[in-house]
C-alpha cells in the first residue's frame, strides 16, 4: 500500500531524468480508475425533471459534494460529475458553466487512460521521455487549473458560472 502512494506521488513529480515506475499494478490500478470515471460520464444521465439531479440506470443519485452539502463551500470538482455527463452528451457549453476546468480534465482522463494502457503494453521498456514528460506536465497543468479554478470561484461565487 505504501508502495502504490509513493507511484502516486511519483506521478505528478517525477524529475524528468527520472524513469517512471514500471509496477504492472500501478498502471492497473490507473487504467480501472480512469476507465470507470470515463465509462460512468455515458451511463449517469440527468433527471427528467431537474436538470441538477442525476440518475444511474433510473436510480437518483445524491448529491455527491460533501463540501457543498455540509459547509455550503464549493470545491475544486463541484459542479465536475454534471459536467462530465455534459462533456458525454457534447454539450461543452453548459459542461464550461459548471465547471471551468472540466474539458482540460476530462481529455487528461483520456490521455492518463491511453497513457496507462500505453505503459502497460511496454511494461519492462523505457517510456519515451518525451511522453513521460508530457504526462507529469499535463497532469500539474490540471492541478494548477483546478486550484486556480477554485479560488477564482471563491472571489466570484462559483467554479463554473451556474451551479
């Protein structure tokens, strides 16, 4: 377990002379985690009554932002999952309103999927460096992004626009 945190923190800073871990559990492990988020955009839908509600296969979801629902604080993701399901249906615009930094996240999900299935395909070879350094870029560019999202929102009123 303690091996898995240190690959995941390698992840967002690894020098760049630096070799990525070659753990076949580590890149599982992210090609599961971004797989599911991804496949989930397309199965989660929206309420036929309120555009703010969404459903599973007919089933209501809650609400899914502990910050919003106890401290009535968004966060860096509020707004994210209603967006993805946007990003799922190509509606950018209203994916933009309720989250600034959906689109930028969610094709790093796509990239971090094929990046992983990448890695994985050549597992005991050396990631171009190139790729491997677009990766930890891409990835910090997105940490950036949501932080700056974040107290943008908290200045403005909201991460998106309409939440």
């Amino acid at each position: 377990m303690m091996n898995q945190f240190k690959n995941l923190i390698n992840y967002f800073y690894l020098d760049s002379k630096e070799k990525l871990p070659h753990d076949k559990t580590t890149h599982i492990t992210y090609i599961c985690i971004f797989g599911v988020i991804l496949t989930l955009t397309f199965l989660i839908t929206f309420h036929q009554n309120n555009k703010n509600n969404l459903t599973f296969f007919n089933l209501k979801l809650p609400p899914l932002c502990l910050s919003k629902s106890l401290t009535n604080t968004e966060c860096p993701g509020c707004g994210m999952t209603r967006s993805f399901v946007n990003i799922a249906k190509f509606n950018f615009g209203e994916a933009f309103k309720l989250n600034r930094v959906s689109i930028p996240l969610f094709i790093y999900f796509i990239y971090a999927f094929l990046y992983h299935s990448y890695c994985l395909t050549i597992l005991n070879q050396e990631v171009p460096s190139k790729l491997s350094i677009y990766n930890k870029w891409f990835a910090n560019l997105i940490l950036i992004l949501l932080i700056s999202n974040w107290f943008l929102g908290l200045f403005i009123g909201s991460n998106g626009g309409l939440t």
